[in-house]
C-alpha cells in the first residue's frame, strides 16, 4: 500500500507512535540477530521486547481508531487515517513474527 497517494500531509500523533514502536522493534531485532551466535538467552529477552511493543502498538492502534470512528466527520479521511493505523499495525504484527522465528530457531539450537 502507497501511502503517498492518500495524501496524508499531517498524520496525527498516534501514528507517530505507531512509527517509533516500529523503529524500537526494528532495533530489538538487530541486536537478536547480532546476538544469534553468541547468546541465545539475550536474543530471547529482545525477542520478548519485540513481542512487548507489538502488544503496545496493538493497543495504541485500538484506541486511535476507535477515537478516529468518534472524531472524524469526514469519510474519506476517515479511510485515510483507518488505513494508515492499520498498515502501521501490519509492520508491528511482522516484526512480532520475526521474533518468533528468531525464538524459534534459539529454542532448536539449544
């Protein structure tokens, strides 16, 4: 999905959090992967950190939609800023399924 054909000028603050939890979880990541050779306790506790923002932007996500479905009159950019909350959501949800391959294979090598 390309967000620049909806146009979003000013995406309202919740999306800027959204964003940050994709940021933090795309870091954890990096230091699990860096870590996969050397200490399979440490890639799990940033494991569990992805699995912890994911479970925060999940909630964030409820709420500006929800706020969105009271606030916004306008239905087209009610749209707008439903499907850009939700494709912020998708990222968080695939950084959470990262982590648990990166689980995954830490538990089979142990």
């Amino acid at each position: 999905v390309r967000l620049d054909m909806y146009k979003i000028f000013n995406p309202p603050p919740a999306a800027a959090e959204l964003a940050g939890f994709i940021v933090e979880q795309s870091e954890e990541l990096a230091k699990a992967v860096a870590l996969l050779e050397k200490s399979n306790q440490h890639v799990l506790e940033h494991c569990v950190e992805v699995n912890r923002l994911e479970n925060e932007a999940d909630r964030i996500s409820r709420i500006a939609i929800a706020k969105l479905f009271e606030e916004e009159k306008d239905p087209i950019n009610l749209i707008k800023m439903k499907e850009l909350y939700e494709v912020l959501e998708t990222a968080t949800d695939k950084a959470e399924d990262a982590a648990n391959v990166l689980e995954t294979v830490v538990l089979k090598s142990a």
